[in-house]
C-alpha cells in the first residue's frame, strides 16, 4: 500500500540551466549519436529541451526542440546529422524563458563562415552588452545570453587572426559564468570563464576528442578523462590534436559552484578532482554528527537526498531504506517553466512507502530547502502515511542569497530562510527536526576538491561585483 504525495518538480527546487557537449571526431564515429548518448548522460543539467549541431566538412545542419533529448531526437533525425564534429546541448531555463527560439545549440553565419555555440551559465552583464550591441543595429532571434556571447564572438572574429584569438578577446568584455563550447568550420573549441564557476571537462575516444559538463557523459561512451578544462582556458581541437590558450584574467584556481556537489552534477561524475558521490556522502555524515536523532530509518528524497542519506544512516547506524518510490516516466508535460505554470501545473508523483513508515521515526534527507512547500506537502504525507515524527536534515546551509551564474535560487523575499529562523521554518513545514549543514561543514568537505569553491547563495560572498537592488532590472 502507499500514499500519493503531489510533488511540483520545479516550484521548491534548485535547477541548473544547462549541459553542453561536444565531439571532435578522428575516427569515422557517427558523432550525432555519440553526442546524443552524451546528452543523455547530461539530461539531468536541463529538461526542456535539447539539439545538436554537426559540420560536415563545413556545412553545418542543427536540429533542436522543445523537450527531452528522446523526445527531440530519432534515428531519422540522426541518421540525418552527418558530420566530423558535433555540439550538444540541454538547457533549463533561469534566464530567457522556455521558447524554442532559445533552444541550443546557436548555430549562425557571418562574414568569416558559420559557428555553433553551446553554453552553459549567466552573464552578469549580459542585459548590458546586448543593449550596446542592439544601439550598434544587432537584430537579436532569442531572448538568453548565449547569442549576446555569438554576437561578441562575430565581432572580434572580424578583428582578429584565428577564432582562438577571437574568443579570448570576448571573454574579456564578458563577466559572469559561462562554459561554452564552439564549433567553427574547422575547429571544435571549450571555454571556461575565468573563475571556473561551471564545470567542463575534456575526454578521448581513441584519437577523437571530447567535451563535456561533466565526466559522468565520457563514461557513457567508454571514452578516457583527460582532465578539466582550467578557469580562463580556451581549448583548441583540430586536425592537428589539442592545444590549450589562455586569458590573461584567469584564476590560479576555480570557483566551481558549490552546489554542483550538492545537486546539480549525477553522483557517478567527478567534478574538479572529487566524487560527487562521496562528496555527498560526507555531507550526510556531518549532519548526523550535528544533528543527531533517534529513528528508526534513514530515507532520502529521490534522486537528490539519496547519497546523502547514505552517509547520515552509515555514520548513525540508523538503517537505511525507502521512505517513496518516485514516477521516473516522466516526458516534457511535466516541465514547467514560469511561476504561474509551476502553480497550476500537472504535478510529479512520489508515492510514501506506507509499510515502511508506519509506526516508525523517520529522518528524512533532501538538498535544499527553498520555499518550502514542498517539504511541508511530504512531511504531510508521510505522516498521515503513518510515521511517527520526520526529522528533517537538508545536505546545504540555508538559501539567503540570489545566484547569478547559472542556477535559479530566486530573489530573497522568496527564500524562507530569509523570512524565517530554523526554529520557523520547522514549525512552518511541521518537521519534528529540522538541521542544515552548516558552512563549516560545507569548508571542511571542500578540501576534497581541486579548487576553491563559490557558495556566495548561502554567504553573500560573491567572487565578482553582482547587482545590487538599485540596478538589478539592469541584469534581468
């Protein structure tokens, strides 16, 4: 037996906007459908919608919709994409809204020849260089930052020697983040901004090469890590191998987004140099040691509490089981992506596993408390489902800041964190217990990886000058 909970996909959680994706190909593969393998390993990044773009020799044919990667693509369509190199993409939108003209890749022409431009992140500045462009007579077919970054990219092309140059020239007038990957007639290329704020890596395939948000898309294919593209780092394929450049701006190290081992990346993917799944394992682990509760099971919310509650029930020695059983067939109907959509929308399913929570103290695991609605509507459930109390533990600290690079945790006056101290919010969504993990949990687990880390949405610490109130319309 279990109890329905209704459960908005999108209203009380998290999303990243995009997975890029690109394939160099040196061996006959069939690159449209490697990449398309690669985008499904990478769905995860973005759900509403996806394309590729391949060059064939110098023609480039595109095809993108609305939708998952399935949904979008067949074996007609495929079979049909016939090149050398290929660019991938899945997006979510944070910024532009979800309209097929603002699916990727963007593929355009100038005066130099064609280029395929995929990109994951935010510009900050992004309102105000398009606003230069559009005085200068740009005519813009979308409403996101990617086709700003084209624009820019066109124009130094015009000036400069190589599109190499060109790129390194535009990164210098964008501010923000953005990891791009770049498909020119005769070049495939990867770009990382300057502090690194997302992730891109670079993969193998026998003599072929690879592009990637994250490596969980290299496994995928069976294709060999080489390593991450660095902060400010152009890298450069052809037919003469790989070769790296980079901008003067550059970070010693990156400032990887903290959240991308919190949720965003798949667990079986390795972001600057740490398993996303032990990572969040360890995160599990200091909740129990600063919140410790006695219960009867440890459960997490699917997909992104799971790991998680995986290291608090081995740190506790509370058994670890199945709290729901989550709907995984779910198509674009689900997606929805405005405000008053997420409100009236056709809502996810997670059943409550009446069996296994019945009588029971239950701690319960997810990511992230933004709203809490969600929260409230599940700890509801279970416990007319029939557990006894539900201990509440969130693998973050709480929500108090905007991001601007590429995540869409909204304004304040919408975070309860904001409008609420702990002991509120716990009433409010009718926890028993309620823990977050704390920043100094957050530092120490931070150790693992390769890098510095950006967790400017829980500190207000930005790494660059963002908006403040007065200008923020300016960004937006």
């Amino acid at each position: 037996m279990s109890t329905e909970v209704t459960l908005d996909c999108r209203m009380d959680k998290v999303h990243e906007e995009c997975g890029v994706f690109g394939f160099y190909d040196n061996d006959g593969f069939d690159v449209a459908r490697l990449t398309y393998y690669g985008l499904y390993a990478l769905q995860h990044r973005g759900q509403e919608s996806a394309g590729i773009a391949v060059n064939d020799d110098g023609e480039f044919l595109c095809h993108k919709d609305l939708g998952l990667v399935p949904e979008v693509f067949s074996d007609l369509i495929l079979n049909n994409l016939k090149g050398t190199m290929a660019v991938g993409h899945v997006r979510y939108s944070t910024k532009g809204g979800n309209m097929r003209e603002n699916a990727q890749p963007l593929v355009n022409k100038y005066v130099k020849g064609t280029l395929a431009l995929a990109h994951n992140g935010n510009l900050i500045n992004g309102a105000k260089l398009r606003n230069e462009l559009e005085k200068n007579g740009a005519i813009f077919h979308t409403t996101i930052d990617s086709e700003v970054i084209m624009y820019k990219l066109a124009q130094e092309r015009i000036r400069s020697h190589s599109i190499e140059q060109a790129m390194l020239r535009a990164m210098d007038s964008l501010q923000g983040a953005y990891s791009i990957v770049l498909m020119s007639p005769r070049k495939l290329m990867g770009a990382r901004d300057p502090y690194g704020f997302r992730p891109l890596c670079i993969g193998k395939m026998k003599n072929s090469y690879i592009l990637s948000s994250e490596t969980c898309a290299l496994e995928n294919l069976g294709a060999e890590f080489i390593r991450e593209v660095e902060p400010g780092e152009v890298v450069v394929i052809d037919h003469n191998g790989i070769r790296s450049i980079k901008n003067e701006q550059a970070q010693k190290r990156a400032k990887i987004c903290i959240f991308e081992h919190i949720y965003f990346a798949r667990p079986d993917s390795e972001i600057q140099g740490a398993s996303v799944y032990e990572m969040r394992k360890l995160m599990g682990r200091h909740l129990a040691k600063d919140f410790p509760v006695e219960a009867d099971l440890v459960f997490g919310v699917p997909d992104s509490g799971l790991c998680a509650a995986i290291g608090y029930a081995e740190e506790s020695g509370i058994p670890y089981g199945y709290g729901f059983v989550k709907n995984r067939y779910i198509g674009r109907t689900f997606i929805q992506p405005t405000q008053a959509q997420r409100e009236q929308s056709v809502n996810i399913k997670l059943n409550v596993v009446k069996s296994a929570v019945r009588g029971k103290r239950v701690v319960m695991v997810d990511d992230s408390i933004v709203r809490g609605t969600t929260c409230a509507n599940i700890i509801r459930e279970l416990k007319e489902g029939g557990a006894k109390e539900v201990h509440l533990m969130i693998s973050s600290p709480p929500f108090m800041w905007p991001c601007y690079f590429g995540t869409d945790i909204p304004s304040r006056d919408v975070l309860m964190a904001v409008q609420y101290s702990v002991e509120e919010m716990r009433q409010k969504i009718g926890a028993d217990t309620l823990g977050f993990l704390s920043m100094e949990a957050i530092k120490e687990i931070a150790q693992n990886l390769n890098c510095d880390y950006c967790d400017a949405c829980f500190s207000g610490k930005y790494a660059v000058p963002v908006p403040n109130e007065a200008n923020k319309m300016e960004f937006e």
